[in-house]
C-alpha cells in the first residue's frame, strides 16, 4: 500500500469562520477523508513538533501533499532541506493551490513561483490537455468549478516536463493548472485547485486527479545513483 502524508498549515481553519464552514476538520482531514480509500493516510500540520514531518515519518512517505498559504516563511528550514532531500531520493510531492508559494516548491523550482491571482468567486474550467496521462485517468476534456480564486499567467516557473491541465477563468486569464516534473528520483505534481473558501476538495473530478497523482508520483524501483569520487570499474594504466 502506498503511505501518504498530508501536510497543511493549518492555520485559516483555526481563525476565518468563512473557511470553518467550507472545511470544519482542517483542508487535510478533508484530504484524508477521501485518500483514506485507496492509501496509507497520514497528516502533519505546521504547528507539531519539527511541523510533524520528523525523519522516521518522511522516511515511512511514498507520496508527500503540501498545502500552504500564509504561514510559508514559518516553515523551518532545516525541515525543509530534509523534504528536498526526500524528493530527490525518491519521494512523490503534490503541491496543492497556494503551495507554490511554499518554500519546498520554490527550492524545487529554482524560481520565483509567483503569478497573477484574483478571488472573486468565478466559474473556472480545467482543461485536459494530456487525456492519455496516468493522471488524468478517468477525467473528461475539463472539469468545471463554480468557483474557484483566479491563478493567471505569467506563472514564473520552469517549463513543465507535462502540461496536463490549462485553467481557464470568466475573468479572461489562462493558467498551467497542472504541471509535472522530476527532480532527482522524486516525481512533483503542481494542481491549482483548493481555495480554502471554496469546497473544491469535495469535488469528485478533483478528487481523483489527485488520487490518479499518488499513484503517479509512487516511488519506483530505481536505484538512487552514487556520486562524488568513484573507483574505475576496469583495470586499465594511465
């Protein structure tokens, strides 16, 4: 079985009354209450020691889901560099909404993440540009949401190794709702969707993106290569 960990901040579930009513339990144990069907579920929130994310428990990660919005700079860096270091061995990292933000997907990223956004509650259509991709495995050409906040482009990121989905707005914008990439051995999926005011995680559609990305980002059975000095594998004279 696949172990997932869910990491979400934590922080506008405590506070906002708005985003209470959408997600009483916290984004992760809405997360967690569909994922529990298919996968190992484990969650850690910003506030736990070492932000719940200790070496045993990414040690036990197949797939890591990392949602943040407003506390990113709180995020130890050291718990960081301990995340990156996860991914390039091997770990799977889906990065949800406002986590593009977060320190680990700018480290990742190599660049700024930042980009256009908007909330006004309007309708957003989620192309599939990538119908024969594992991730979009059961997905129709879009998937609509009455609402969602606006991303639009420039979105400052590298380009995507895929483009799975592009995000169409009724404000006019366009974005790269979904992007893959590989950094080491490890496998990311960034999906746009997750407004904490907006109930796109009790989307089904939505819901089995990200489920199809678990399955994606798993873990295979590659070697982790071996670097710095290495002894020559022949006999040879200089």
């Amino acid at each position: 079985m696949i172990h997932v960990t869910i990491w979400n901040e934590y922080r506008h579930e405590k506070t906002d009354e708005k985003v209470k009513e959408v997600y009483p339990e916290g984004i992760h144990e809405q997360l967690k209450s569909f994922l529990n069907e298919e996968f190992m579920v484990h969650t850690a929130t910003l506030d736990e020691v070492e932000h719940g994310l200790t070496e045993a428990r990414l040690n036990e990660t197949d797939v890591l889901i990392w949602w943040g919005h407003i506390a990113h700079d709180e995020v130890d860096d050291e718990i960081v560099n301990r995340v990156h270091t996860r991914v390039l061995q091997g770990m799977g990292l889906i990065v949800l909404h406002s986590g593009h933000f977060s320190k680990i997907f700018k480290k990742l990223m190599g660049t700024s993440c930042d980009l256009k956004w908007r909330e006004a509650n309007e309708r957003c259509r989620i192309w599939n540009i990538a119908p024969s991709h594992p991730i979009t495995k059961g997905i129709g050409e879009w998937i609509e949401l009455e609402e969602e906040e606006m991303y639009g482009e420039h979105f400052d990121i590298p380009t995507p190794d895929e483009l799975i989905f592009i995000n169409w707005y009724q404000g006019g914008e366009v974005f790269r709702g979904g992007c893959t990439y590989t950094r080491g051995n490890g496998k990311i999926f960034y999906f746009q969707p997750g407004h904490e005011t907006y109930p796109s995680y009790y989307n089904a559609q939505v819901q089995r993106v990200i489920k199809n990305a678990i399955y994606w980002a798993a873990p295979t059975d590659s070697v982790y290569p071996t670097y710095g000095h290495h002894h020559a594998l022949e006999n040879f004279e200089v």
